[in-house]
C-alpha cells in the first residue's frame, strides 16, 4: 500500500508541477507584455526592462497562490483519467486500494498542497508582492488608493479622528497627510497637515514633517478661538500601524491573514464597516481549504470508464467544474458583502457545497455501479 501511495503522489506532483509551470509562464508572459508599456517611462533613467522583468518575476508568487488550486484539480483530474483508462487504478482496486483508502490517500495529498498555498498566501506573496509594488511604482513615484488616497479613523477618548494618506513612497514614507479631529458633539476640534510623515520606530506614533497645526477652541459664550502653530518636525502620537496603512492602501486579498485580523479589528473598534475586510478575511483562511475539495472533486474520475481517445472531454469538463467554484467563490464573495451575510459562512459556502457535491458523486460511482 506504500508503495501505491507513493505512486500516485508522484504522479500527481509531477502532473500538478507541469501544469502550474505552464500557467505560470502563460501569466509571466502576458504580465510582461501589460508591463512593457511602461518602458522607457519615468524620472531620472526612466524605466528600465530590467525592472520590468524583476517587477514581472516578483508577481509570480501571487498569481501562484491564485493558481494553486485549480492546478491541483487539472493535474489531479488528469493522473485519476490516465490511470483508470489505462486499468492501472483496476489493478489498484484489486490489490487492495479500496474507496476508503483512495480518498484518504487524495486528502493526505490535499493537505500537503493546504499547507504549501498557505505557506505562498500569508509569508511569500505578500512579501514578493510589497516588493514589487516598491519596484513597480518608481516611474510613478508614490503609492495611492483612489483620487483623494487612503482614510482611517481612530477614537481617542471623547474624540475621533479622520485620517488621510494622500500615498505611500518607495521607501515606506507616507504623503500629503490630513488630520481632522473631533470633539465629543461631532465639531472640528483640530486640524493638521504634514507633507510627508514616517512610523516612529519606538512604536509611539508618527514623526511627521512640515506639520500644521490648527487649534479650535470655543469659549463659554461661542466665540470661536484658533491657534495655529508650525513645526519642522512633529511626533504625533496615534495606535494606527504600518500594517494598517498598508492595508488601507493596497488590496485587502494581498495581504496576509494577521495582518487583516489586526485591520477588521481596528475597523471594529473604531465603529467602521468591516464587513468587506472580514469576508476577506474568512476567504484567506478558507482558500487553501480548497485545494482538498479540488481532490475530492477529481477522485470520482478514477472509477469512470473511458473509451479510447474520451479523457480529454472528461478532463475538460473537470476543469470546466473547478472554474464554476472559483466563480462561485467571487460570486458569494460580492453578494455576502452587498447582503451583509456571515463572512465566515460566505467565505465557506462554496466550498462546503462543491465538497457534497463531489462526494455524493464518488458515493454514487463506487457504491451503484
């Protein structure tokens, strides 16, 4: 039975290594071609192929982890198709891989792939993907999101804030900072400006430059007061992270399952929708998941019979299957948030609906016929 296992792990590796490779240098090539537009663009040197191709290559992770799953469910289609017209997986039967052990061998397999699309998801994307942002923007000269840049709120005590980050640099400095706070009956209580402002690296705020500062204060009979003051450089102190800008600036399936943890909890405390972030969420901790449904879902291919030269059509229609998950997955992803449902159960739905269909149909082709 080891020696089977072992066979069929084999075969599937290699058959999921060559499809993934082929994808992935399909993404590599049309990326490049997009990319190539920006060519020769830019400031001082302009922008050079060589970055093109680094920004191309540094992509690659997170098409991967995009791509994993239904690699898996192609590769694994295939091997299952193969075996069961060549007979191979009739000989199997017959040497002792009952249904039982059939499916719980394509599950230890599941599971090693849970473990690496997760290991690409939450450490290696994101990290290739902060990088080539880094590379990709140097002919633009600043991260943004939107035409006015990226807004945060944060409570302190009585009063709130409203943040504004016109956008991020290369190197990690955030532009074009606004800061409204107000005072306890929703007034303007405080206004400040910076040009640009860096994380403070003893974790105590902000170290903002060219600061504006505008003071209201109201006395007893209404009459309004303001102070403004100057300063070169300014330690605002305030609780919102790197993390967090970083996640209001860049999209929230780019980033690592921690670091949206953190942002919905901010959101939350704050009194801010988190609704979009939490499905978001619940979708990176439920999309490695799916490469054990994409292996259950290509298992009943090994107990069809096929006629000589119909593997293709099978293994299309397969295909055809995982594509209709994935667009189901974007399908519960974008109703959930319109229709405020559960982002856990938004998030699990499809899978858990694929998964009943694939094991009802294993179930009908090994205990019916």
């Amino acid at each position: 039975m080891i020696t089977l296992r072992r066979f069929i792990y084999r075969e599937v590796a290699t058959s999921v290594g060559f499809v993934t490779l082929a994808f992935l240098a399909l993404f590599f090539f049309f990326d490049l071609v997009d990319e190539l537009r920006w060519v020769g663009r830019g400031g001082a040197g302009g922008y050079q192929l060589s970055q093109a191709l680094l920004y191309v290559a540094l992509s690659l992770p997170q098409h991967l982890y995009e791509l994993l799953p239904i690699t898996v469910l192609i590769g694994t289609i295939f091997v299952m198709a193969r075996l069961a017209q060549s007979s191979e997986f009739t000989i199997m039967r017959t040497s002792g891989l009952g249904p039982g052990r059939a499916l719980s061998t394509l599950l230890l397999l599941g599971g090693a792939f849970v473990g690496l699309t997760f290991a690409i998801g939450d450490y290696i994307a994101p990290a290739s993907e902060r990088a080539a942002q880094l590379v990709g923007v140097r002919h633009i000269g600043q991260l943004s999101t939107g035409a006015t840049g990226a807004w945060l709120k944060e409570r302190r005590g009585d009063h709130s804030r409203a943040i504004n980050v016109r956008g991020l640099d290369t190197d990690g400095r955030m532009r074009g900072i606004r800061v409204f706070e107000f005072d306890e009956h929703g007034r303007v209580a405080e206004t400040l400006t910076a040009e640009e402002a860096e994380f403070d690296p003893g974790g105590e705020g902000w170290r903002l430059r060219q600061a504006q500062r505008s003071a209201f204060d109201r006395s007893a009979d209404d009459e309004l007061r303001v102070q403004r003051t100057r300063d070169a450089e300014r330690l605002w102190p305030t609780r919102i992270s790197p993390s967090m800008v970083s996640a209001a600036v860049l999209k929230p399936d780019k980033m690592p399952a921690l670091e949206l943890f953190r942002y919905v909890r901010h959101l939350e405390a704050n009194g801010q929708s988190a609704q979009r972030y939490e499905i978001e969420f619940w979708r990176k901790v439920f999309y490695p998941l799916s490469c054990l449904v994409m292996v259950v879902l290509s298992l009943p291919f090994a107990y069809l019979h096929f006629r000589s030269g119909g593997i293709a059509g099978y293994v299309f229609g397969g295909v055809m299957a995982g594509i209709s998950f994935f667009l189901l997955n974007n399908l519960f992803g974008f109703a959930g948030n319109l229709q405020n449902w559960s982002p856990w159960l938004t998030a699990a739905a499809p899978g858990l609906i694929y998964s009943a269909v694939s094991l009802a149909a294993f179930g009908w082709l090994v205990f019916r016929r």
